[in-house]
C-alpha cells in the first residue's frame, strides 16, 4: 500500500535542522532539509501513487499525499532564509486550487555532479 515517511525520521529531521540553525551551522540546516526533501522522493517513487490513482484507488492517494504536501509545507518553511524564491513557489503551488503539476522545483543532478559534490 501507500505509506508516507515515518513521523520518526520527520522528527529527526526537524531536529537536525532546529540545531543546526540554533548553532549557526547553515550548511547543516541546508543538509537537513535536503535529505527530508530526498526522503519524501524516493517515498513518492516507492510508492508510486499515480500507478494507485490509475487503479481508481482515490482514497488511499489523498491519505499518502497528505503527509507529503505536509512535508512540502515544512520544507518551504525550512528553506525560506536560504532561498525565497523557492519558497514562494512551493508556498503558491500548494495554495493552489485545484492542485496542479509543475516543473521541478528541485531538478535531479545528474551523476557527474554528485561526484563532484
């Protein structure tokens, strides 16, 4: 079935994040809120919630999504300091009404640039 991130691992991660800001270590904030943003992604593509709409399965998608647009909403929070803009942008899209797809906001790096960084 469809299942969101452990409230656990939202727990530490938030943790991580408040003490790394309380600490003035920004470059660990950052970290956090990158790995809680790489968590909810491989969560939705081991999910797979479009595969579940197809199957006409509504209900169970709107309780998996909910944790994730919830996530979504921490991490706009989380990142506002560091990049507005972005913030903003995931602010406008969950306000939207209906919901709808957009660019990522987050676009994958590709293999090359994970070496790198």
């Amino acid at each position: 079935g469809l299942a969101s991130v452990p409230a656990s691992e939202r727990d530490r991660l938030d943790s991580e994040y408040e003490s790394a800001c309380r600490e003035y270590r920004h470059d660990d904030a950052l970290k956090a809120v990158w790995r809680r943003i790489d968590t909810v992604n491989r969560q939705i593509e081991a999910t797979k919630p479009w595969e579940t709409l197809q199957a006409g399965d509504l209900a169970a998608v709107r309780t998996a999504v909910v944790p994730w647009l919830q996530d979504l909403s921490v991490i706009a929070r989380q990142i506002e300091p560091f990049l507005p803009t972005t913030a903003g942008r995931i602010r406008g899209l969950l306000n939207a009404n209906p919901l709808r797809t957009a660019e990522p906001l987050f676009p994958r790096r590709r293999a090359v640039d994970r070496k790198q960084g």
